[in-house]
C-alpha cells in the first residue's frame, strides 16, 4: 500500500475499533504517576482500577508509605477516570478540591491497588472516590476528589492590551 492508502486505511481501523479506555489512559502517560510506578489495569467509564509497590523512597520514618504518595496516587486514579469521562469538547481535566481519610499503613515492599468510581459526571465538574487498600485488601485510604473540566477560551473574550478606552473614543467620535 502507498502512504495515502495507508492512513485511509488505519483512519478506517480507528473509526471501526476506537481506542478503548485503558489504551487512552495509557496514551497520555502522567509523569507523576510514571514516576511512582503507577500501572493502569482496567478502565470503564464509571471506573478506574490501577497498582503501585511501595519503594522505600516513597516512605517515611519507619518504612510506612507517605501520605503524599498516597494522595498522588488517588489524585492519578481520580484525574484518569474524569479524563476518560470528559464530554466531547472538553480539552481535560485538573483537580480543584481533594479529600483523603488516612485509614490505616502499608509497609515498604507492599503493594497499593486503587479503584476510582465517578461519583458526579457533568459538564463543568466531575467528583470521584477512590479506595485504596494494600494487596492482601487491607484499608489504607479513600479520597473523594473534585475535577473541574477544561474547555477552550471563548475568542470574544478580552485579550491583554486590548484598548478598551480607545475603542470607546473611537466609538463616540464616529457617532
């Protein structure tokens, strides 16, 4: 096949078979989260499951798990289920309020799987709560989470260095 006959082709294949949800998360990879070893495992649209290990540098004194890395981890958890739940002209997602209850600990070697279910899902916002247990389903955390929806900015909005005051003289000077 020629190049042109190609990307008809693969656009044909992306249309038939759309990116499922997890191959979505997994497309736009959070640094943060690469960072900490966060692996994405499921997704449906109301939930995201995922899994980290518990590395000694994400622990504090006596080798319990930071709460930080606690908190990053369900803000990854929470920021991948509203993203792949944005509506369908929205550009992403940011947190704007976050909630943990610190449960109970996991050790260093252990291992973290959380589950992010959406809770809200409109148009400007989205609220989801994630539960995070040890591997062997201990407790260690849930955090309720709100993410606010980015759109584009509106072109009749002011931009910086508009004149307003001269475009008024011009105005009243030509009426």
């Amino acid at each position: 096949m020629d190049g042109r006959r190609l990307d008809a082709h693969i656009k044909i294949e992306r249309e038939n078979y759309p990116m499922c949800l997890l191959d979505k998360i997994q497309a736009s990879p959070m640094p943060l989260a690469e960072h900490l070893g966060i692996e994405f495992l499921e997704a449906e649209p109301d939930q995201v499951t995922a899994w980290m290990q518990v590395r000694p540098e994400h622990c504090t004194v006596g080798h319990k798990v930071h709460g930080g890395v606690i908190m990053a981890f369900g803000d990854s958890l929470g920021g991948a289920t509203a993203a792949i739940n944005l509506p369908g002209n929205a550009l992403g997602t940011v947190t704007v309020e976050s909630k943990t209850n610190f449960i109970g600990a996991a050790k260093a070697g252990s291992s973290l799987v959380g589950v992010a279910n959406v809770l809200h899902r409109g148009k400007r916002t989205q609220v989801v709560h994630t539960r995070i247990e040890t591997g062997d389903g201990r407790v260690v955390a849930f955090v309720t989470q709100t993410q606010m929806n980015l759109f584009a900015e509106r072109d009749d909005s002011p931009r910086c260095g508009d004149d307003y005051l001269a475009g008024n003289r011009l105005q009243d000077a030509t009426s």
